[in-house]
C-alpha cells in the first residue's frame, strides 16, 4: 500500500507539473475565434491554442489530437484540484523547484550561449582526440533509394541502373529517390541479406512496408571503421559546445561568489 501511494504521489507530481500551465488558460466567458472543445469553465479555441500548446503555428492535421491531448489533460487537471492536490505542500514545493530551475538554464543559456567561440580548429582537434568513440558498431551502406508504385517497375527500373543508362527515362514511374545509410541488421531478410552479402550494387525491387524500392549501393563501411568528420560534424560541435559552456558557467560561478559575498562553513568546504 505504501508502495502504491508512493507512485500515485510521483504520477501525480508529473501530472501537475506538467499541466499547470493549463490553469491559466480557464475562462468563464467564451472566448474569441472558433471553439475547438471546452472542459467546465475552460475553452480551447483558435485564439488561444497557440499559446495554450507554445507553438508559433498550429497544423490543421495536428487539430484533432491535440484537442483530444487537451480536453484529457483539463479532465485530470480539474480532478486533482477536487482532490486538493493543487494544495498539497510537497508538490508545490516541487513546483517552485521546478521553476527555479528553470529560471537558473533559461539564464545559463542566455549568458553563456553568447560568449561561447568555437573555432572550425577546435572541432577537428576534438574529433582526433575522440576519433575512437565514433567508430561504426556494425556494417553500414550508404544508398541511393528509388521508390516506385510497383514491382514490374522496379524491375525495369534495375535493369536500367545495371545497363548504366539514366534513370529519367523511367522518371515518370518514379514516386521519389532519397539517399540514406542503413546499418546491417535495421532491416529485413532478404533486404539486409542482399545490401551486405552481395556484390551487386544495385539489389531490389523490395516490398518494404507500402513501399517497392530498388536500392544503389553508393559506399559500403565495415564495422570499426571510422566516421568522417564531415559526417559527424553537427555531433562533434554540439559536444564542444557543452565542453565550453561548462568551462564558462564555472568561470561565471567564480565571479558570481566573488561579488556576492558568499559564505561556506569551513567545516564543509
């Protein structure tokens, strides 16, 4: 019993956290623009779901889940204040925290995000030092993927890749092409059997989901090998970015001791 009141506590603290924004979005009159659903005295219409979900644009397809989404949230909303949870002294202490929190990375990320200078040396050397932790766990090919409506299509479509000739003579069969790696493993047999196994560079047409695709076998990567750096670069820079802010916040930290007069017990430095 104790066990299971814990982890009503915990869904509950989750819930109001995540919900308490919707409380400011209850209106006894009907508000302006088309109405999209109302809990009791609450409203979600076309005025107000922008700021209700904090999205700059909302999607006409997007409409009905979050509708749904809101109107189900509202109903646990409404019933956890009958409980008087929205009282409950722990969660609103965890609701201060939270905020505080907040406060504290929304004031890090402003401060700190324009003083941050990576220079283009310092994500090559990084990438060297690191080279190790972006070695492939598996086989890989990076593909060229040619997507048609069916698999007579798809045959002819190989046999004008096998015979070298170009692909805009069957354009108007062609629903799309993309490029992308795969790793071995990620899809079915016999699609990952004839990506890795076999050296012809073009394999297909396969049923894959709704989709009949002819794969182009453009490179192959043997597990171990390494990454690029021109494939990794966004990862690498992301992963100095936090290096730098790290070294900065605890440079800010300093001076922020340094001019506020704070004092530690000795005891516990």
């Amino acid at each position: 019993m104790k066990l299971s009141h814990n982890l009503d506590r915990i869904l509950n603290i989750v819930v109001v956290l995540f919900l308490c924004f919707l409380a400011s979005c209850a209106k006894k009159q009907i508000p302006p623009g088309e109405i999209y659903a109302r809990v009791s005295s609450s409203w979600l219409s076309s005025d107000n779901i922008d700021s209700v979900f904090m999205l700059p644009i909302v999607g006409e397809k997007d409409l009905p889940e979050m509708i749904d989404y809101w109107v189900e949230s509202s109903l646990f909303y409404e019933e956890a204040v009958k409980v008087g949870l929205n009282k409950d002294k722990y969660l609103l202490r965890k609701r201060d925290d939270y905020y505080k929190q907040l406060l504290i990375s929304s004031y890090l990320e402003s401060v700190l995000i324009n003083r941050v200078l990576i220079p283009e040396e310092a994500v090559k050397n990084y990438y060297i030092k690191n080279k190790s932790s972006f070695a492939r766990k598996s086989d890989e090919v990076f593909t060229e993927q040619f997507f048609v409506s069916n698999k007579e299509d798809g045959e002819k479509l190989k046999k004008l890749l096998l015979q070298g000739k170009k692909t805009e003579l069957m354009k108007d069969k062609i629903i799309r092409i993309s490029f992308g790696t795969i790793k071995k493993g990620f899809l079915p047999n016999p699609v990952d059997f004839y990506l890795f196994n076999k050296k012809n560079n073009f394999v297909g047409p396969f049923s894959i989901g709704d989709d009949i695709v002819v794969f182009k076998i453009l490179q192959s990567f043997k597990k171990g090998s390494f990454r690029g750096l021109d494939e990794v670069y966004d990862e690498v820079y992301q992963r100095v970015l936090q290096i730098k802010k790290g070294d900065l916040r605890f440079v800010l930290l300093d001076s922020l001791k340094s001019n506020s007069g704070v004092y530690i017990n000795s005891k516990y430095r």
